[in-house]
C-alpha cells in the first residue's frame, strides 16, 4: 500500500513518480521494499519503522 498526503497528485502509472521522495517503510524486506527493488529503483531517501503505529506518528499533522 502506498499512501500519500492530500495535497500530492495523483501517481500516473509508474511507480518512479515516488523516486525522490522521502520513503517511510517497515524495516528492510518489507513487500513494497522487495517491488522498488524489482522496479531497479532505489531510494536512498527513506525512513525504516518497526510499527505502523511509528509511521503515523511521524506524519501526523497537529
């Protein structure tokens, strides 16, 4: 699953749109982490968390 803010456009069809970002994940071996991989696209931008609990602390908006 891949989630965005409100505000991002929409994500054509290719999952490069997302190359620059900055990337929150589950630590490494996650399935999306495994698809960048399969794309021959990594991202050198990217947080790793152990919880989703972790993820949305760190992107929830006061």
């Amino acid at each position: 699953m891949l989630i965005t803010d409100t505000v991002h456009p929409p994500l054509a069809s290719s999952i490069k749109e997302i190359q620059t970002r900055t990337l929150l994940v589950f630590h490494s071996g996650c399935a999306f982490e495994q698809r960048l991989y399969q794309e021959k696209m990594i991202s050198n931008k990217k947080m790793e968390f152990g919880t989703i609990d972790g993820i949305i602390g760190c992107v929830q908006r006061v």
